[in-house]
C-alpha cells in the first residue's frame, strides 16, 4: 500500500492508499518522455483532470485512463521519484488536488513581501483565451457594456497580453496590447489601436496610470491581472479580516519613491489576500494626497481547468462615485494561443 503528499505548482497533493501490485510497469513510457516546462505541465495537468473521474475507485477504469494519457500524450514532468508518481497518478485520476494551499496557520510567519510573492507565483497557466464584458455606471445610474475577447500568453517569465473590442460599435477594433517583462530594471511595453485615427499609440510609463476608456482601472491595473507589484512597492504584513466570508492576510503596499506614486497615482495600497487560493480577494487604494481613492473587490473566484480564476470584480472610485464591473466567461486555460495574436500588427487587423 503506498500513501504520500507531494507538492507541485504551489498545489498539495493527496495520494490515497492503494496497491500497485496490479499495475503493469510504466517505466519505459516515463523514460522516453519529453521534459515539460512548466507551463506546458500545467496545461497537461488541467487536460488530465478534466478527463479524470475521482470519485469512481475501479482498478481497471485507472489502468487504462492512465494507459490512455500515456500512449496519447507520451509525456511526464521529470522530478523527482515522489513528485513524478504523483503527477503521473494524478493525471490518471489517483489523486485530487488540494486547492485550499495553504491555511493562516500554516503562512504565521510570512513578511508581507512574502505574501505578496505567493501571489505572483500563483499558477495561471501558460496561456488562456476569455471573454470580458465591462459594465461601466456613473454616479446617476446609467450604464454602458463593452465588450472584450482576450488572450494571454506566458514567454518564460514574459507575459503578453492583449485585448480586442468587438462592441459597441464606437469602440469596436479598439485593442491593448502589453508585454510584460520580468526584469525589474526595463520598461515594459504596451500599444494601444484606436480605429477612429488608424494610429498604433504606444503608451509610456509615465501615463500607466491613466484610466483605461473610461474604465476605473488603470492600464497599469489592467497589465497586472491581480497579481502584486513587488518591484515597485514595499510590502508589509498587517493583520487578518475577513472578506466574504473568507479570512485573509492584510498586506499594505506602499510605492518606494514620490515618482513611482506619481506615475501610478497610488499613494497607499491594502491588499486582502486568501492564503487558500493566494487571490487578492479585495484592494483598498489612496491617492497620492492621502484620500481614499478606489476599491477593487473579486466577487466571484472560481477554479477553471486547475487554475482559480476571478469571474466577476467590482470596482468602486470613491472620489467619482463611477463603478466598472468586469465579467469574465467562456475562460479556456486548454487550448493553445498561438505567437501571432501578440504581434503588433495584429491589432490592426483585429479578430
């Protein structure tokens, strides 16, 4: 009988106890196989799970889902004895993934830069397609849709994004496009295609923190995606609150210079973090003066092909009374994104 705990991409793994004695061996489809990046891992892993019934214990059903992933895919990551087993019985059904990572006990003595670090590091696949519908209301209540489909795409630690309008008709063709470099001492580069001129404008860092149409997001908000600014802030662990329901860590955010707050017109940032899904479930911002500026609140968290995924977030400026809603669905973490859609190019030719 065999029981063990492993750990992959931030996931624990639970192994039931089993006997392998009627396995056939599966050393030589292991031995032949591919190295996997993580990313493309990370893909595989969704696929396999998705293909997998957990709940149902037969021996033989097991054997040839695992037979089946093998002869088709013929790939394993390569790690270490332990975690290999584990991703191999997790691709045939043998073990669930243990999505609450990690609970307040177990992150007591994290810094609040630590924190902040585990939310980058939280896996989000090596690429997604989505749709985004914006829901964008004024202080009087009225309301305008925009309507988005997205793709994003992971190079190494490069992240490329871009988004493409498709209503209403005023802004349709409108597209965004970000490469975000890892390296903390370059640029990062983002264009934006306004139809209306047939013009291709870069956006520069110092306007990064310029509403994004009519958005009460910020193209800098937008280029991060939920995730934290460590390159940019200094991070500090506060306290634990709760938000809907869910007790997180309290991280204050504070910009490490006048011209950084400046350029992102964020003076102080509280980031409500869920030590379970390492989400920010709730951002609290002030301007650079002091006053309380916005809120940014995931309402609907969910896990789509092995990966938790804000589907709806609310964002209320306080100084406005303006409010963005952002819903996200048909999110597909599978299916492969091809390099072309991150051209700049394409945002000329759009869809």
């Amino acid at each position: 009988m065999l029981t063990e705990t492993s750990r992959i991409a931030g996931h624990r793994l639970q192994l039931p106890s089993f006997d392998p004695s009627g396995f056939e061996p599966i050393s030589t489809s292991i031995s032949s196989a591919p190295v996997l990046q993580p990313g493309t891992f990370s893909k595989l892993l969704a696929e396999g799970l998705k293909q997998c019934a957990p709940s149902r214990s037969t021996t033989s059903l097991y054997r040839r889902r695992l037979r089946s992933l093998l002869e088709t895919k013929r790939t394993v990551l390569c790690l270490r004895p332990v975690a290999s087993l584990a991703c191999v019985l997790m691709l045939a059904g043998f073990v669930t993934v243990d999505a609450a990572a990690e609970s307040l006990d177990d992150v007591a003595g994290l810094t609040g830069r630590q924190v902040m670090e585990r939310v980058d590091e939280r896996p989000d696949g090596e690429w997604v397609t989505r749709r985004l519908r914006m829901e964008l209301t004024d202080r009087r209540g009225r309301t305008r849709t925009r309507d988005t489909v997205g793709y994003r795409r992971y190079y190494g630690k490069e992240r490329r994004n871009v988004l493409f309008f498709t209503a209403p008709a005023n802004i349709k063709d409108t597209a965004f496009l970000t490469w975000d470099y890892p390296e903390a001492d370059r640029d990062d580069d983002q264009w934006l295609y306004l139809p209306a001129v047939r013009k291709i404008r870069r956006v520069s860092s110092s306007d990064r923190g310029d509403y994004f149409l009519g958005t009460d997001l910020t193209f800098e908000d937008f280029k991060r995606e939920g995730k934290g600014n460590l390159e940019e802030f200094e991070h500090e662990r506060k306290t634990v609150e709760e938000v809907d329901g869910v007790s997180c860590i309290v991280v204050e955010g504070l910009p490490i210079s006048d011209e950084i707050a400046r350029e992102l017109g964020y003076g102080r940032v509280l980031s409500y973090v869920d030590p379970e899904t390492w989400m920010i479930r709730r951002s609290e911002f002030w301007d650079t003066n002091g006053n309380p500026l916005k809120t940014i609140h995931s309402e609907g968290i969910e896990e789509i092909d092995g990966f938790w995924t804000a589907t709806r977030i609310h964002v209320q400026n306080h100084k406005t009374g303006h409010q963005t809603r952002l819903i996200f669905t048909e999110v597909d973490y599978v299916t492969a994104v091809d390099d072309s859609w991150f051209e700049t190019s394409r945002l000329r030719r759009g869809l």
